[in-house]
C-alpha cells in the first residue's frame, strides 16, 4: 500500500512538472518570435537603407519605423516603403 502511494505522488509531482515546463515554454516561445523578427526586420531595414540610397529611396531609423519593422518583421519593412511611396 505504501508503495502504490508513493506511485501516485511521484506521478503527480511529473505531471505538476509538466503542467509547470508547459507554461513557462509559451511565453519563450513568443519572445524567440519577436527577436527573430526583430532581426531581420533591422538587418532588412539597414539592406534597404544601404541599396535604396542608389535609388533614392530611404527609411529614416526611428523608433517607430524600427519597432514596426521589428515586430512585423519581412511585412513591416514592405509596409514602410509601401507607406514611404505613398507619402512622397
């Protein structure tokens, strides 16, 4: 009977370290997200900067075109020049 107990408990204690692992992996995985992102959006942003100087076209780096850019990554950055054509 005192085995069957211990059992019991040494299998709840995993699925409390399960449950636990769980919920701390989700927010991880948000922010390996956003900092993914958040670089190519920058190194995107610096590309864009660097080859559109050649053609005239440039995205000031401030914090709202660089959080837009970091957020939204690829899309930010095609947002911008979309918005940047838009506004000339």
């Amino acid at each position: 009977m005192e085995n069957l107990t211990v059992i019991i408990a040494y299998g709840f204690g995993l699925f409390l370290l399960y449950l636990i692992a769980r919920l701390l992996l989700v927010p991880v995985r948000i922010l390996v997200r956003l900092l993914y992102n958040g670089v190519i959006g920058g190194v995107l942003l610096w590309l864009v900067n660097l080859v559109g100087g050649f053609f005239s076209i440039m995205i000031p780096i401030n914090p709202i075109t660089a959080l837009t850019a970091g957020f939204l990554g690829v899309p930010g950055i095609v947002l911008l020049l979309l918005l940047q054509y838009l506004l000339q």
